[in-house]
C-alpha cells in the first residue's frame, strides 16, 4: 500500500535493526517519567535487533512496516498476531513509530492495514493493551473506534503497570 510518501509492506530480514531503534527510542520518548528510568536505560539497541532477528521467521508475516519512498527508511512499524485469546480473536501487540514521523497520518494507515491482514483471516475481533498513562495512544486508539473493554497489570521491568485493553470490532473500522 502507498501513502503519499510511504509505503507499507511486510518486514524483511533487514529491516529489523531500524524496528529495534524506533521500538527503544519510542518507548524511551513515550515511558519518560511514566516507567521506570532504570527500565527504559537498559533498554539495548542491539539486544533488541537480535530478539527481532532471532523470532523473524516467527513473526514475518505478522509485522507491517511504513517505509519512506524516498529514503527507503523504516519510518513505523505494527505486529499483530491472528491467535485468539480471551478477549478477542486477534490482537494488535504494537505499533510504532519513528518519533520523527508522528501526526502525519503513519499510524492510522499502519493501523489500518493491520485490520485488512485481520480480514484475511477472518478475524472479528481485535485487542490491544495501552499503558494507563499513555494518553497520546488511548486518544489515538478511541479515534480509531477502540473502547476501553478491560484491565489488566502488566509487569515491565522490576514494576507493575496498569493497562487498558482498547477493543476493535474489525468490520467497523472506517475505510
């Protein structure tokens, strides 16, 4: 799929580095003051890319990355699984972006092509978990027609954290 100046397609092998970097410098950017700093220090660039390397062949073709056209950067990334759980028969396990590249309408179409992969499976249903504090997301995720369905603790590190599960009816999503 192309947007404008991006396109979004499934990882690769080597685009795994550049995930590992947007996840930690997104986390550090979104969790400053919310989770623990010794947390979000130790959080390794290169300990991340191999975790990513390492579960590729799992996961490939349940991650969507946003790709810049021009640079050929990845500017954003989603996983998603097709597993049922308890709460919907799909989940949406994360998504970011580089902090470069927020409010430019990356994460809705990222979003959103998540939700057609889903459709492919003929998933009804999706789950997504979001940190009580993390308001910018809890507002971007009820935008999207997510409603706040549970809660849930969530251990991060040495702490423990309360998350809101946003639920999606996928046929409801907008266009």
């Amino acid at each position: 799929v192309r947007e404008n100046s991006y396109n979004i397609r499934l990882n690769r092998i080597e685009d795994q580095e550049a995930m590992a970097r947007i996840k930690i410098d997104s986390w550090k950017a979104t969790y400053k003051n919310i989770i623990d700093q010794k947390y979000l220090d130790s959080l390794d660039y290169d300990i991340q890319t191999n975790k990513y390397v390492d579960s590729f062949d799992e996961y490939k073709n349940a991650v969507l990355v946003a790709e810049d056209v021009n640079s050929h950067n990845i500017i954003g990334y989603a996983c998603f699984s097709t597993e049922s759980n308890e709460y919907a028969d799909s989940e949406l396990i994360s998504l970011y972006l580089d902090t470069k590249h927020l409010r430019k309408g990356i994460g809705t179409s990222l979003f959103r092509e998540v939700t057609k992969e889903l459709k492919k499976y003929n998933k009804k249903t999706m789950i997504l978990w979001c940190i009580k504090e993390n308001t910018n997301a809890i507002k971007f995720y009820e935008k999207l027609g997510g409603i706040k369905a549970y809660e849930k603790m969530a251990k991060i590190g040495d702490k423990v954290y309360q998350e809101y599960g946003y639920l999606f009816n996928i046929n409801e999503i907008s266009k």
